[in-house]
C-alpha cells in the first residue's frame, strides 16, 4: 500500500511516537481526574463541584438564616461561572449534600423532596429549593478576608477559591468517596466532636500516636446508625496506615408477641444499603429457598426504620435467624477506608488518621496567619484615616477655607498638614454631619480600640503558642455546636463484638424437644418423646432387650460406636418414633452382619474420649474428629480380623482403670496414653489369656467408680495397690467388685 502524499501547503510536519504522545495525553488526563474530579483535598475535605456550590450558593446570599432559592438557580449560576459539567451530575451533587441519611453533617438545607433511604431519587431541581447550614457556613468563614488564595474560572471572567478556610474537620465528619485513574478514595464518615477532641489533643501533643487519637476516634459514625463488629486491632491498623475497613451491621431487637413467639425488628440500616432494594433482595432469597429460616418480611417504617422478620418457627434462636441474614444479605456490609486524598491540594497520598488531622490543623493555621494580616491591614488603614480625621478637627476652620477657596483641595491639604494621599480623601469625602464635636470623640475612642487590637494581633502573629491556642479555641466553639449532647451530634453508630455463631441451618430448622433415644441389644433404635425415667415398660422384640437409653434433645447428634471400630453419626430428629420398636439401626448405616453397636451417646463438642479394643490397645480422640453425617461412618479404632471395639468412654479425669477378662485390674496415669485421630493405639494391659473387658476415665482424687449389678454405686479410694504403668498385668479388684468385670454406664 503507498504512503499517501502530504499536500506542500500544510506547513512542515514533526514527526511524533505514537506511544509518547498516547502517555503524554492519558498522563494529562489522569492528572485532571485525580485533582479535579475524584479525590477531595484534605485541608476542606472538598471536590471541586461540592466546593463550587458552596461558594456559589454563598455568592447568591443563601445564608441560614435567608431563604430558600430553587436549586436550578443554584444549578445553573454553578455550571455557568465555575463548572462547565453536566446540569444533572451538579444537581445530583447538590442533592447529596442535603441528604441526612448520606451525610453526617449536611451542608446543604433542602426544602422539598431529596430523596429517601429507599432508593427513590429527589425531585426535578425546578422543584426542591436549598439554602446553606451552620456547617457549611463555618466552612466559609472568613473567605472574604484573604485567607485563602483564588484563581480564574475556566472562562477568566469570574475567581473561584482554590480552597475553603474550613473551621470544621470536613473530610472525616462527612467522608468522601471516588474513582480516579489508578487510584480511588473511600472514607467513611466520623463523629465531629470525637475529631475536634483528637484534634484538641494534637495540639497539645503535637507527637501523639495514632494509638491514643483512636481512643478520642474509636471509628467510623454513619449518618443511618448500625453497630460496627471490626475487632479494635484492625480498626487500629486501618488508621495508622490509612487504608482498611469495618464491618457494619443492621441494629435490630427481638420482640416478644407472647406465647414463646417472637419476631425481629430491625431500627437502623447499614450506611449507602438501599431499604426498598433490601427487602426485593430478601424476598428473591426466600423464594430461591436460600433463606429457610425466615418465614416473611415486612415494612413498617414511617419517619423511622422499621423492618420486620417473621422466623419460620418459634424455636428458631434469634442469634441463628439474623447470623444467616447477615450472611446472605446486605444487612452486614464492609465499609472500605482508602483516605487516598490531594496533601497540600495537589500530591495524591494516602494519610493516616493523625496525617489528615496534621494537615488540617497546619491549614487552620495558614488560615488564622492571613486572617490576622488581612485584619493587620485593614487596622492599619483605618488609623490612618482616623489620624487624618483628626488633623482635620484640629484645624476644622482652615480645612473648610481650603475646601471652599482652593481649585486643588487635595494638594492643598496634603502640603498643607503633612497627610497622605489616603487622609486627603476621606477627609474630602466626609459628609457636613460628621463635623461635630461627639463625631470627634467617637473617632478618638474607635482610634484607641484599633491600637488595643492592632497590638493584640500583632502579639499574635509573633507567637506560635498563641496562634496554637487561638486554633484550639475555635476547635472547642465548633465542639460546642455538635458536641454529644446535641442532636446532631450525638454518636448514632455503635460498637459491639460479633457473636461466633456458626450457623446450621438444618438444625436450625428443627423445633428442640426432649427425647429418650432406645438401642437394643439387636440393634433397634427408636425415639421417644420426653426424657423417660422408668424403662420398665419398655416393650422389645421377643428375644431382644435395652442395651442403652439416652437422654438428648431433638436437635442433638447421636453417636454409635460399633465393634469394627467406625462411629456413625444420625440426627436424634431423623430417628423412628417411639410407636412400635423402631427400626434396625442397619437400615440408617451401614454396618456389616459380623458386627454390632458398643455404645451410643450424646455427641458434646470438644469432648474427648478414650477407644479401646478386646486385644488392650487403645488411644484418646476428641470427640470433634469422630464426627461424620454419612452412612458409611468415619473409621477411627483400628481392629484385626480376632478382635473388635469394645470399649468407648469419656476421657474426663487423671487415671485410667482397665480390667481383663482374666479379672485383674490396673490403674496407670491418663497421661500415658497417646491422643490420636486414627490407629490402633497402644497396649493398655497385658494378658496371658483373654481380652480386654472394660475401660474406665477417673479423677484419682474422687477414687473409681464402679455400678454393682444391683444399680448401686461404689467408689474406692485407696487404689495404691493397683496404680502401676500401662501394659503391667494388674492385680485382682476390690472386694465387691462386678463379677461381670464391668464398671457399669459410661455416659
């Protein structure tokens, strides 16, 4: 393909990269983005359009205690002097400033609609009108009196400041969020009155820690309330490196309707969670069955939040219900803080909590320097004409003379009495009614007063301590104005620690009752309501009796230990009922023909428990590893084909007891034994004939027990003669001992 000809009359032609020209022109438009648009100054905590609405809406005389003005008059004096934008991305900024529940501190008194915590949107901005607040206000103040510098609007015909005075910690109190290229800035918003403390403190420690302005600034305090469940430490770290976050949850209660119902009633949402957009949310997740234990939801909320939950039943815990919702919806958000912010209204950084409130306080002071010159200056002037109004007093008659006779007054009097260009010209410009004698002595004591404060502020600009305390005297006004006790002020979002619930919402589901729970000596297993005292009329199968009864609740796991070494585990829920003998427990897992059930029991989380098999050998398990919801079981205990599992116990004590077939017994040291999740363990007693017979856990200061075959329990104490090392042979038991070799019920 040719090249196409460059026609000679274009002029001549630079070559240029490609690539550097895509870097020059992307850099530039990233530095626009980052300072213009997206990232708030540190000193006012301001972007340029929140920053020219103020001072726009300030130009158009909207003070508090004015009227309102439409806010397309606002919205149209701003784009056509200061920000050529979008009419709507303003008014959309506008209306943000004015909304209680996205700011802490509103800048911006609305009248009309500006939108709700449901989602829906404010009205047209020929609708709503809008005026300035206290606060706003105090970020103005004294802008008129060169304390901050101005620069030209895009179009040179107007000036705009560069930067408010901003007598309030802005960019903590109210926040800022935005996205820039390659960076964003996400900063919840605070409590003024905890900022103006830590600030208060920074002055006096001027190298206090980040650690000790967290106990004046715990955390975030959102304009919606809720309760903030981040752990002290990571809000810590949040601050000292500026970037972080918090977990807020929804504040809710549980209200009581009688007869063990109750239901839940949220009060405050989360901060930026839409509440109509919530509960469509909800509702899609009940519908998908992903929220099984909530029955309905419903909105009751007037000027107040008030959501309300209905449980699928009454037994449901209400720590359970809400730890779900707070798992599956937005009623737990995390709020990121990335304080990504412009330091000295240029250089993107990310501060720490005691850096922004340092700058703050450093602007506070460049502020309170230009102030006091600007008034300096204006002293300086007004003495000046005072001097000349007095000069002219004193020579009232020759004054007049000169005024009335001479073609060039000014002159005349300037050479005259020695005045300055200024001096002449008030003097010229004074009215007939001032030349009176009261007229003098007012201007001789407006004179003293200007020298009193001319020497108080110069004394000021030469001492730093004063200047210091000047700032924190300001700091304690605006304390005063949004202090704890104000409405505004008080602190809406509170702090708590987050519950470990670990949610089961299958067993959540189940309704707790009690239960007795029969296993055979075949291996039927049944349910039966309530906890059964007398098992006397309990009607078996022919040939077949009780081998356990366990007393547990519905919501329980019951646990069978079988002779080949495997624990199955069933719901106590999912057991037969009571009426007739049940069913095989076969039928639920699946255990071999050759084998049978050694022990069934309540399963107690953390609990620890000593296996043993018919050869001596035996091991401890926690209870927690044994644990599986699955037919084929979890094999813990290994046997050989001659032996089997025989004994399960709790492992609750000091000492082990072990008896043989061969009728010895031996005591040994608990801790002589290994804790294992599987094998075959180690030998707990050694035998020349038969096998293990039965294992028992005891305290050695209690003594061991042991159940006569008529049901009465015996304890021995004295057990010196038994208590040897693990796999000795053992000596014969006690007198009185079970001829059955048995130390009788486990569990």
């Amino acid at each position: 393909m040719s090249k196409k000809a460059i026609p000679p009359e274009s002029g001549p032609v630079e070559p240029v990269s490609l690539r550097d020209a895509l870097e020059e022109r992307y850099l530039a438009y990233a530095l626009s983005t980052i300072t213009q648009r997206a990232l708030p100054d540190v000193r006012d905590g301001l972007k340029p359009v929140h920053r020219r609405l103020l001072y726009a809406m300030r130009l158009l005389k909207l003070d508090p205690e004015s009227g309102f003005k439409k806010c397309a008059r606002v919205v149209g004096d701003v784009i056509g002097k200061f920000h050529p934008h979008g009419d709507q991305a303003v008014y959309d900024a506008l209306v943000r400033l004015a909304q209680d529940f996205a700011v802490r501190f509103p800048l911006v008194d609305g009248q009309g609609n500006f939108g709700n915590i449901d989602g829906d949107n404010a009205a047209a901005m020929r609708y709503t009108e809008a005026r300035l607040t206290a606060i706003a206000n105090a970020l103005l103040e004294g802008i008129d009196e060169d304390t901050v510098d101005f620069r030209e609007t895009y179009d040179g015909e107007e000036s705009e400041p560069v930067v408010l005075p901003a007598n309030f910690p802005n960019l903590l109190a109210n926040g800022s969020s935005g996205i820039a290229v390659g960076m964003a800035t996400s900063i919840p918003p605070h409590n003024a009155a905890e900022l103006c403390d830590a600030a208060l403190h920074l002055i006096k420690f001027p190298n206090a820690r980040t650690e000790t302005l967290v106990e004046y600034v715990p955390g975030p305090d959102f304009p919606t309330g809720g309760i903030i469940v981040e752990p002290a430490e990571s809000i810590l770290e949040a601050y000292k490196t500026g970037r972080g976050g918090f977990r807020l949850r929804a504040r809710w209660e549980k209200e009581d309707l009688g007869r063990g119902t109750y239901q839940i009633v949220i009060t405050e949402m989360p901060y930026q969670v839409q509440k109509a957009r919530l509960i469509e949310k909800i509702a899609d997740l009940m519908l998908q069955k992903k929220l099984p234990l909530l029955a309905d939801i419903r909105d009751e909320s007037t000027e107040d939040v008030r959501l309300v939950l209905e449980p699928k039943t009454r037994s449901i815990e209400p720590d359970i219900l809400m730890a779900s919702l707070f798992q599956a919806t937005d009623l737990e958000t995390r709020i990121s803080l990335n304080m990504n912010v412009l330091s000295q209204g240029r250089i993107p950084n990310v501060l720490g909590l005691r850096e922004v409130l340092r700058e703050w306080l450093e602007h506070r002071k460049v502020v309170l320097l230009r102030r006091s010159e600007f008034r300096l200056n204006k002293i300086e002037n007004r003495l000046e004409v005072l001097g000349g109004y007095l000069i002219a007093y004193l020579n009232l008659d020759e004054v007049i003379r000169i005024i009335r006779e001479e073609d060039k007054p000014k002159q005349e009097l300037i050479s005259t009495f020695k005045l300055t260009d200024m001096q002449a010209e008030a003097i010229l410009n004074m009215r007939l009614r001032s030349l009176r004698k009261l007229e003098e002595m007012e201007i001789r004591r407006e004179h003293e007063a200007l020298e009193g404060e001319r020497k108080e502020v110069m004394a000021l600009l030469k001492s730093d301590a004063a200047q210091w305390r000047r700032i924190g005297d300001e700091i304690k006004e605006i304390r005063e104005k949004v202090g704890p006790d104000t409405e505004l002020g008080r602190r809406r979002t509170r702090f708590a620690e987050a519950p470990m619930v670990d949610v089961d919402l299958a067993a959540a589901m189940i309704e707790k009752e009690p239960v007795t729970v029969i296993l055979s000596q075949k291996g039927w297993i049944r349910s039966m309501r309530g906890h059964i005292d007398d098992l006397s009329g309990l009607q078996f199968k022919q040939g077949d009796a009780l081998k356990r009864a366990v007393r547990a609740q519905t919501t329980d796991t019951i646990v069978l230990f079988a002779t080949n070494g495997k624990f199955f585990s069933l719901g106590a829920d999912k057991l037969p009922g009571g009426r007739g003998h049940g069913e095989p427990a076969r039928l639920m897992i699946d255990l071999e023909e050759n084998h049978d059930i050694v022990e069934a029991f309540v399963h107690v989380p953390g609990r620890k428990l000593l296996v043993a098999s018919s050869a001596g050998n035996g091991f401890i398990v926690g209870e927690d590893d044994i644990v599986a919801m699955t037919r084929k079981g979890k094999q813990v205990l290994n046997v050989s084909a001659s032996d089997e599992a025989t004994v399960c116990t709790p492992a609750a004590g000091d000492m082990v007891a072990v008896i043989g077939e061969n009728r010895k017994l031996l005591c040994f040291p608990l801790d002589e034994l290994n804790e294992m999740t599987r094998g075959r363990g180690v030998r707990l007693q050694r035998y020349k004939d038969g096998h293990l017979s039965d294992a028992r856990v005891f305290s050695k200061a209690g003594g061991l027990p042991w159940t006569d075959s008529a049901g009465r329990n015996h304890s021995c104490t004295e057990l010196r003669e038994w208590t040897g090392m693990r796999a000795q042979a053992g000596r014969l038991p006690p007198k009185g001992f079970p001829k059955n070799n048995k130390f009788g019920p486990a569990f």
